[in-house]
C-alpha cells in the first residue's frame, strides 16, 4: 500500500510526514535533513525530489512554479518511476513519500500506482506566502543560494500567492478526479487536535499505529500569520474561492 503527502510549501506536510514516519510509514532511507526553516527536518526522500527536479528541469520548469504544468514524461523517465516503485514495493509493505513538487505529477504517480492514496495537506495562503517571505529573506541576507530565486518573492508581485494557486488548484483537480483515494485536511486543523491516524486507519485500513499528530507538534516552530498584502484583486478573490473549495473537500 502507498501513501502519497501533498501540498504546497509551507503548508505543515513535513509536520505530518513526520508523524506518519513515526505511527509506521516508510518514507525513506535517505532523507533531506533539518534547517533553521524545518528544525525538525523535511521528511522527503532524495530520490523522489531528484526525480521530480529532473522532471521540472526537463519541462522548462523549477520549483518556483506559478503557472499549470501539463509534464512531458520520456520512456526513461517512466521506467526510473516504474523501477523505483518495484523495489520499494519488493521491500515494503507500507511505504510513500512526501514532496511539495508532486502537487503538478500527481497524475503521473496515478498512472503508475492507480490504487495508491494521496493524503492533501493545505493552509491558508497567508501563511504559506509569509513563511516563504520569512525563509528567502533569511537566505537571501545569509547569501545562501541563488539570490534571484530568493527576490522573486519580493520583486514580482504576489508572486508567492501565484504558487499557492497554482500548486492547489492542482491538488484540488486531483482530489476531485479520484475522491475514493484521496483525503484533505487543513494544517490548521491537524494542529488543533483533528484525529489523523485514526481517521486514515478507518477510511483506509492503513497499518498505522493510532497516535496523536498534535504530540508533535512545535507552535515554536510556525508563526500565527497576519494577513498578507496582495496586490490583485482578482488573485485574492481567486485564492479565497480556492480555499473554500479545499474547506469543502476537508475531511470531516
């Protein structure tokens, strides 16, 4: 059995990874580490975030995506896909991942993995925006990494806000498309005590331990956000339509 994590950065998937990998889901050998912006680690696997880098890469793309993405996938790629399902599958009974890049290959992984479940994990945009503001400052004044990626959060207007959009009306495509397979929640709601193991445990079967997502979390760690300043109209209004279609969608 898989189990995917999406959403967009920012959004507390590393907080829920973390909580999965800790009631018995495999997540990976080779884990991306902790940084001041995740203290407690990313809980992403090397190999998935390269593949999907390489797929970015080879469809023009980067992280930073603020438009919809229709992937090219080449045979090599497929099979790289299909190679590493089979090996973790062989070693594996329960296993999935988490990377906010898989919210635009979603449908790839379906393809691959019809049966697979995708757990969607969304926070208001304000915070996500904020988080990403607060992370590229502090980069950007530590010199760490390309500076034009840190200032395109601060030079292009809303640009951050773009992302968000993009990346979930993505996520929200998906869960629509497959709603037997797919279950949302809101971070807000996971840190206020919303019963996850449990909930996955009965909708799912999953072999999770029943525990408490809350147990680990770190108010330390997130900021209470304010609302972000947003230069379009349209946008806001598009993002608030947004997040009501994810509220609809919640988990109950």
């Amino acid at each position: 059995m898989e189990l995917i994590v999406a959403g967009f950065h920012r959004s507390g998937t590393s907080f829920t990874t973390q909580a999965l990998h800790a009631a018995g889901l495999f997540v990976g050998d080779d884990l991306l580490g902790a940084v001041p912006s995740n203290p407690y680690g990313h809980f992403e696997d090397r190999v998935v975030i390269k593949f999907h880098e390489d797929l970015l890469q080879a469809n023009g793309a980067t992280w930073q995506l603020e438009r919809p993405l229709i992937p090219a996938v080449t045979p090599a790629q497929w099979g790289h896909v299909q190679n590493f399902i089979a090996r973790r599958r062989r070693d594996h009974v329960f296993w999935g991942f988490k990377d906010p890049r898989v919210c635009h290959f979603l449908g790839l992984w379906r393809h691959v993995m019809p049966g697979a479940k995708v757990l969607v994990v969304y926070r208001h945009y304000d915070g996500c925006v904020q988080s990403l503001h607060r992370r590229h400052a502090m980069q950007l004044a530590k010199n760490e990494g390309p500076p034009q990626v840190h200032r395109r959060f601060f030079e292009e207007p809303d640009f951050g806000l773009k992302m968000w959009i993009h990346h979930n009306k993505a996520l929200l495509r998906q869960a629509r498309n497959a709603p037997e397979n797919t279950m949302v929640v809101s971070f807000e709601n996971l840190t206020e005590g919303f019963p996850l193991m449990e909930r996955l445990i009965k909708v799912w079967d999953v072999p999770l331990e029943p525990s408490s997502v809350t147990s680990l979390f770190d108010p330390k760690a997130t900021t209470a956000p304010d609302p972000i300043d947003v230069c379009s109209p349209q946008l806001e209004a598009e993002a608030n339509e947004l997040m009501d279609h994810l509220n609809n969608l919640h988990q109950s």
